[in-house]
C-alpha cells in the first residue's frame, strides 16, 4: 500500500527571529508521507509508519524516530520536520498496534503500556525493537511505498532518537543492556546498523533492568537531553535520574542537553497528522533542541565539523540568554 503524500512547501531559508545558523530551518522541501503501512508476515501484523524526507533528488541520512509510552507517529512532528529541511529522512513507526487506522495520543494507551513495562520488564521491549528492526531489514520496501522516496535513503548512515520510552528503544538498540531477572547475564538488543543516538528525556536506574552498568558498553555517540522540570512518575526519579544514561555511559562523544524549564513533555511538542502547523515558528524549547540535535546528527552522520565545533562551544547557550546548555565528555 503506497502512502498518502503530502507535500510541505515553505519558503528557502527561512530564520527564526534572532536564531543562529543552527537554529534556521533548513533548505530543502519537506514531503510528508502518512499511513504508510509496512507488512511484517513473521509476526503477522502492518507497522504505520510516517516520514519526512526532501523533495530534492539525493541521498539522505537516515533517521528513526521511536515515540514515547501511548504517543504515536504523530509525534515529535516538528523536529523530524527540521531535521529534514536540513537533509534528513526521518522515519516515525507507531509500535504497539495493527493497521491502517490513526493512532493519536492515549493516556489509556499511556498506562496500558507503562504497565505492561512494569509487569513484564526487558520481554517488553522486543516488539518496540523489531519495529525499529523491521524498517532496516526492509528500507527498499519502504521506499517503494512512498512517492519519491526510493533511492534517497543512505544505508550507512542511520541514527536513531526516541522520547520517554522511545528513548529507552533507542538506547538499548544503541547499545545499552539490561540485567536479566533470572540474573544470568544482560539482555542486549544491539543493531549494529546505528551510528548515534539521541534520547530525549530517557529513563534512569530502574528496578526492571536498567542498572548503573547498563550503559558502560554504550561507545556510538550518545545525545541525553532534559530539562530542569522533567522530572519522572514516582518518588526520587528527580531531574538527576533522567541523566543516568549520560553519568553511567563511558566517556567519548556523549553530550547532555541541559534546559531550563523544560518539562517531559517539551522536548517533541504536540502530535500533529500530515506537515505540523507553523514549523518554522517553534517554542524557545523546542527551537533549543532543534539546533543541539541538529548539530549532532551532522557532526556523526554527515561528518560535519561545523556542528562538531558548535557541540563543543558556547553558541546554544549564547542563543538562548543562559536558558540552553551543551555538556560533554
């Protein structure tokens, strides 16, 4: 089944009053593809899918994009928007569900996965890794399904970003394990395909795998972001905890995006179906975390040294008046 395509046409270098070169939406047009479904026969189900990519004829890094517990792929919309105004194709799965219907936010299906999370521990993560999994065994496929795709995707270079659980996903096929209940070793979901990583208001510790230990094995470059209000569900998940993944990790290109007043749910804004409404006019927060994710994605999957400069500079929190902050080791 080939996707509804819709096309997002905005004006060429389009800047944010006042932003940096970081900050301004970038140069090519965003093409939209909606309900997508990619087949899985093994486990007898349709993953939907949605994807930005450019307009413009080339080859592309790839970006995968794995939302938060009861969220769909409508989520993080302006982000993945802006990551390929700037020369991305940016794929999004709604996991846990069957079929073409749309999928918005739930807080029914919010506590239903929270709680399958809780009651069954590293097993629940299988199916969130094999969407992710699925989509790199079958990118042809994919391709073929949306208009103007095919051929525009770069197989060597992929990253792979998810928020509150996504982020969890995206770690662990990063790199990161969990300890196995039974305690006879770590649970790894590992794709060597991925090149680096970005987590957006990630879990820390937790009593259900993830451990001091579980990051020790993480060497792809890691990008931890979180906010001075992003606090999690129960008593002593404090901002600190959500920084576990970027204490525990080990040194070597890992970054910690610091913001001041930003909450769980600040970091990917509101779902939106099809092109999101005014992408080129963001929140303070949401414009902080384009440009620092931005300038990761092409410093690891461009190998640009312009954004490996502006990790390791004082730009962002320049821009934001102190607001916004860059750490590394």
């Amino acid at each position: 089944m080939s996707g509804h395509l819709v096309l997002a046409r905005f004006l060429i270098g389009f800047a944010l009053a006042g932003a940096s070169a970081a900050e301004a939406v970038g140069p090519f047009t965003v093409c939209v593809a909606d309900e997508v479904l990619l087949p899985d026969a093994a486990r007898g189900k349709s993953v939907p899918l949605k994807v930005y990519f450019p307009e413009e004829a080339g080859v592309y890094p790839l970006v995968l994009f794995s939302h938060g517990a009861g969220d769909s792929n409508d989520g993080a919309a302006h982000l993945s928007w802006f990551w390929a105004s700037h020369g991305y194709v940016c794929i999004h799965p709604t996991h846990g569900v069957d079929g073409a219907a749309r999928h918005r936010l739930s807080l029914v299906r919010t506590w239903r996965e929270l709680r399958r999370w809780r009651e069954e521990g590293a097993e629940a993560w299988a199916g969130r890794v094999a969407d992710l999994e699925l989509i790199l065994d079958r990118l042809d496929d994919v391709g073929a399904r949306v208009p103007g795709l095919a051929g525009k995707i770069d197989r060597e270079r992929i990253g792979v970003a998810g928020h509150s659980l996504g982020a969890y996903t995206a770690l662990l096929v990063g790199g990161a394990e969990l300890a196995a209940p039974d305690g006879a070793g770590p649970i790894r979901y590992t794709d060597g395909r991925v090149r680096a990583v970005v987590a957006l208001s990630p879990p820390g510790v937790d009593e259900r795998g993830l451990n001091v230990h579980s990051w020790c094995r993480m060497r792809l470059p890691v990008m931890i972001a979180t906010g001075s209000r992003d606090v999690g569900l129960r008593g002593g998940q404090g901002v600190r905890w959500r920084t576990d993944a970027y204490r525990f990790a080990p040194p070597g290109d890992k970054y910690l995006l610091f913001i001041e007043g930003a909450t769980h749910a600040s970091f990917v804004g509101m779902p939106a179906s099809g092109a999101p409404r005014n992408p080129g006019r963001p929140k303070p927060i949401m414009q902080y975390t384009r440009a620092a994710t931005l300038a990761f994605w092409n410093a690891y999957l461009k190998g640009d040294p312009a954004g490996a400069a502006y990790l390791k500079s004082p730009a962002l929190a320049e821009s934001s008046g102190g607001k916004a902050a860059l750490y590394t080791k």
